[in-house]
C-alpha cells in the first residue's frame, strides 16, 4: 500500500485535530441509537400495526418479526426531470431484490428534486440551495418512523445528493446505500452547445436554433451528460464508498444499469447487522473519506458547488472541513480528467476511458487516496478500482483499466493535465471567495481592471445588451446574491456574455457572492463571496470604477482602495425586501434566509454545533 502524500496525511491529520470534540459526540449519539437496535422491535403494537397496515400479508408477517431487517426507500422521483425519472420502477425492483437477499423494504418518503438547469435565470432558482436542507429534513423524516435497519437513497442531481446525506447522516447508525440511475446517452456535443448559445446571446442565432441545440443535448432519461454538479455528485458518493463500485455513470435502460440496482438492494441488506456486515453511514463517512471526497473532486476538475455541499456533509457527520483545506489539497492533487466545462469530452466518454475505477487507481499509486476506509462493498478503497461487468442477468466485478483508453479525456497522476486540481481560495480586502480555474486558460487567470457594478444579473444583460460593456476590460461585481440575500442563485445566465467579452480580447472577470454553477467554464469567476454583501460585506461598498484586481495564481482578490476609506464608505444597493419576495414560493423561505450560515460555513441553515465555535488550537497549515 502506497504511503499517503505528506500533504494529505497532513490535512487529513489536522482535519480530524480540529473536529475531535464534536466528531466523538457525533459517534456517541449514532452508536447509542445503534446499541437500541432496531426500533421497530421495541414499538407498540399500534404503532406496528400502522406501520404495516398497507402491506401485503408477506411483509406484514416479517415486519412483526426482528429478524430480517426492513430498509427504508427514499426517493427523489418525479417524471419532469430526466434525471429522476428512472427512478419511477426502482422501488418495485429494489423490493423483490431485498426479499431475494433475505430483507424487506418500505417506501420511506419522498423528497423535492428541483432543477437548476429548469430554473437557471428564474425567480426559482432562488430557492435552490434551499432545497438541499429541505431534503436532508424531509430524509430525516421519512427515516423517523424507526421502522427501519437500514436505508436505499435514490437521487441524483445538484441539491438532492447532497440533501440525502446529510438527511442520512442525522440516522448515522443506519447502513445506507445510495442507488445512481445513470446519464443519459450522448447527444449533441457540448462545446456545440456552448457554440450556439454564444451565438443566442450576440444575437446571431434565433430561439428555435438554440431551442433544437438544447433539446438534442438534453434529450432522454438521465443525468445531463456535462460535468456539472449532478455528475460530481455521482462521482463524489462512489469515491465515498457509498455507490457500488462502477455505478454511476452506467446509462438508464441497459442490462447492466438493472443489475446494478437489484445487487445495491443486496448489498444493502448484507451491510444492516443482521446481515453480518454491519456498516453504518456514519461510521464510514470519516475524516479519511471526506478527504478522499475532497481528492476526488479536484483532480476530476468537479464543481464549485462542492465547495458549499463537502463542508456541510462533513458537518452532518461532525467533521469541521474548511475551504482552507480544499485550497491546500488542491496544490498538490493534479487535474486528470477534461470533461466539459473542462474539455469536449462528457461523462460518457470519460467512463469508456476508464472512468472512476482508474481515477481511483491512479490516484491510490500517487498517494492521494486513502486506501484504509470503509465502504459499503467492504473495507478498502483498492474495492473501487474494480469495472462492473455483466454476467448473464447478475453483475460481477473484474479488474479495471490500468492504463487510460484516452489521454485526451482522462489521465495518469504522472502525466497530469495541470499540476494542481483546479480550485483555488481567494483572500483580500473584498472577503474570500472560491475560483475554479480548470476550465480557465492561463492568460485569462489574472485580470485587474475597473469594476462595473450590479445588484442583479439581469442588469449585466441589459448593459451587455446596449453595448456598455464593450472596448474594456472590466470586472463585473454582482452582489446581493449570497445565501442570506436571496438564497444564492446560480448566475451562470450571464456566461455567454461575458465568454463574448472575453473572444473579442477584452479582459473579463466576475466577482459575486452568488453561485456560478457546476457549468463554470472559461471566464475567471470569484464567487462564494463571504462575508455577503447583504450581511455589509465589502462588496456592499464596491463602486463602479473602483480598480479590482482578480488573481487567481496568487490567491487574491483585492481593491485599489485605502481600507480606511472602503470601511466609511455608505452601502449602496440592497438585497431584495418586503413584496419584493412575494411569488413563486420565495416568501416562504424567509426563515431560511434570515438563519442561513455563511458560503465558507456551507451556507446551511442547520445550527453549527457549539463545539465548531470554539477556538481549538491547531496550526491551520500544518
């Protein structure tokens, strides 16, 4: 087994110092909960007897017993989004496979699955990064009935994964396995794509020309097939061990992806105790396995948006993440992967090269994984190196590339494509901020340059529209987008913009406290801004002309301001109030923008345990 990277083991050692007190009270609760063993066997008999009224008289009859375990089904099915859909005839599948496997399931509960590609640009997208705590409280309370020895997750995209596990983790003496359901095949190809959008925006193509490009990118059942947030996701959970080894980007409607299924809801049943392989999530999630998470992100080119999920999944399990450590372990981890934003290729071509199995091989060689964790397919992460193959109507597994079947797509720890992974932390006069800059051409990382300043991205369009953008470089700052000012919507509306700015060799930059999505692509964005302009941040005070300087090289985002004169500036602009928040839902997130903690925190409305607000003495950048 190959040593760990110095700096690795070293994060990982510092990670696990700074979050010793509320890690061992996470461990405490879960393992209580888990000494009390199943609940159901301690329920009283009207309580049972509701528990169980609706099933058939099989299951009823194993459900009075407590010796096959019963797993809780919590799905995010809906039929308008291509990437949830599949997911209608999982549970009938995943049943009859946990009886087969000696169990029995029951559908938990629902949970909301919203689309940020539907609502990108819209009053909904307000509610995104909402949804994430919505769905880990609506997963808590599918799982509260304490009816259960184990949990299958069925989600996908942006907030829904993340949503889950964290819901999951508050249930942490529970095994839990999380069910893919693929992406879709490909289609139009994305730099296509991104061509005619372009053109959309410059006004060279019409509506049906961009409705035909969209509609034959995004075009079947299934995850988008770019590198977004959807797909880290996927390959995020697999790295985590939470996945069966080689399934996330198997495509929907293939005889592989339905074996795949039937053998998590085997696995599942195998991982409870009475299977004799118990592995609760919060066991497994742990301080190596959140830095393996890290790892895999950044040396996958994966996106900005794990930067707010990773912090607050770690915090579900009791571990204090930092964007401090991401920064750090992303100066070592080298960027293997060219998946678009990042490259032409899609998640399909990047599976056919060798996908997760040979980025964690690669990555195990070099010493940037943990290879001693758990998982749910055993312990060891050597496990997941391993390619799912068919055999017959079941799956096997057989030893995965070990070498790269495209170097244009996907590469060996030696032969990076860049040495470092991609994200950097930005510190400065203005607050910290993430930057992603794999997907950014060296020239284009550093720019200094007058800011041009918007209180809501459609105001950008309409400059953009009307010329005023044009014949200089500037820095666009869009600000009152944070967490507490709207819910932290996706910006990516204003890319093709500013992609236009940069093709005609303006220099171009954004800075924000919004979000820009997982589809961050060439145009050096500063985002994540804290602290938020709407809770009297700097960027509040930021006027149009004043000198910005975005370096995503030396980690700084600074103003040409003397810091006394930008403290006794006035704020100008405001966060949206009052009837302003009316429609479209919005009002009823007042609560959650009013308690909602800050981007670097992992812009959660979760309270932060008391033990993250001490001060515990460890050297940050041991």
């Amino acid at each position: 087994m190959t040593s760990p990277h110095p700096t690795v083991a070293a994060v990982t050692a510092r990670i696990a110092a700074r979050s010793e007190r509320t890690r061992t009270a996470y461990l405490a609760r879960i393992r209580a909960a888990a000494d009390r063993g199943p609940a159901r066997g301690r329920l009283a008999c009207a309580n049972l007897a509701h528990g169980f009224a609706a099933s058939e008289p099989a299951e009823k009859e194993a459900l009075r017993g407590s010796t096959k375990p019963n797993l809780a089904i919590v799905t995010s099915y809906n039929d308008m989004l291509s990437a949830h859909q599949p997911f209608e005839t999982y549970p009938r599948v995943l049943k009859k496979a946990v009886v087969r496997a000696g169990g029995i399931a029951q559908v938990a509960g629902g949970v909301p699955a919203m689309c940020d590609g539907i609502t990108q640009g819209r009053d909904g997208m307000q509610l995104s990064l909402f949804s994430r705590d919505v769905i880990a409280m609506s997963t808590a309370i599918g799982l509260s009935h304490d009816m259960f020895d184990g949990a299958l997750m069925l989600g996908v995209c942006d907030k829904i994964v993340p949503g889950l596990l964290i819901g999951a983790l508050s249930f942490g003496h529970l095994p839990t396995v999380f069910v893919p359901a693929g992406p879709m095949p490909s289609g139009l190809p994305n730099g296509e794509k991104a061509r005619v959008r372009q053109r959309y925006a410059e006004g060279k193509a019409g509506r049906e020309e961009l409705l035909a490009a969209e509609s034959a990118s995004y075009h079947s059942r299934g995850t988008c097939t770019f590198y977004g947030t959807a797909n880290s996701n996927q390959l995020i959970m697999e790295v985590l061990g939470l996945h069966l080894p080689g399934s996330s980007f198997v495509n929907p409607d293939t005889p592989l992806r339905d074996a795949l299924t039937r053998a998590a809801a085997a696995r599942a049943v195998a991982i409870t105790r009475q299977g004799g392989e118990h592995t609760p999530i919060g066991e497994l999630v742990d301080e190596k396995a959140v830095v393996n998470a890290c790892v895999a992100l950044l040396a996958s080119g994966g996106s900005t948006n794990h930067t707010l999920h990773l912090v607050a999944i770690a915090r579900a399990a009791g571990i204090d993440l930092t964007w401090d450590d991401l920064a750090d372990l992303s100066a070592v981890v080298p960027l293997l992967a060219r998946v678009y934003p990042n490259g032409a290729a899609d998640v399909n071509h990047f599976h056919a090269a060798g996908g997760i199995g040979f980025l964690v091989h690669t990555l195990l060689r070099a010493g940037l994984l943990h290879e001693d964790v758990r998982t749910i397919a055993g312990h060891g992460l050597w496990r997941y190196t391993a390619e799912a193959r068919l055999t017959g109507t079941e799956v096997s597994w057989e030893e995965g590339a070990k070498v790269s079947h495209d170097l244009d797509v996907l590469r060996p720890a030696t032969a990076p494509f860049s040495p470092d992974g991609g994200v950097r932390v930005l510190d400065g006069p203005l607050g910290r901020a993430v930057i992603k800059t794999s997907a950014v051409a060296p020239e284009h990382r550093v720019v200094t340059a007058p800011a041009r300043v918007f209180d809501h991205q459609d105001d950008l369009l309409t400059a953009f529209s009307a010329g005023e953008l044009a014949g200089r470089d500037l820095v666009a700052v869009v600000r009152y987008q944070g967490p507490a000012a709207n819910g932290m919507p996706e910006l990516h509306k204003v890319l093709p913009a500013l992609g236009i700015l940069q093709d005609r060799g303006q220099g171009v930059a954004i800075v924000t406290d919004g979000r820009m999505s997982g589809a961050s692509g060439k145009v050096p964005a500063a985002i994540h801004v804290t602290p938020e302009a709407a809770l009297g941040g700097p960027l509040a005070r930021v006027r149009d002309g004043d000198l910005i300087t975005v370096d995503a090289d030396a980690g700084v985002l600074s103003i040409d301001v003397d810091p006394d004169v930008l403290a006794r500036r006035e704020a100008t602009g405001r966060a949206p109030q009052g009837e302003e928040w009316a429609g479209t839902g919005r009002e009823l997130f007042a609560v959650f923008r009013a308690t909602v903690g800050p981007a670097d925190a992992g812009a959660s409305v979760f309270p932060v345990p008391a033990p993250f607000q001490e001060e515990v003495p460890v050297d940050q950048h041991a």
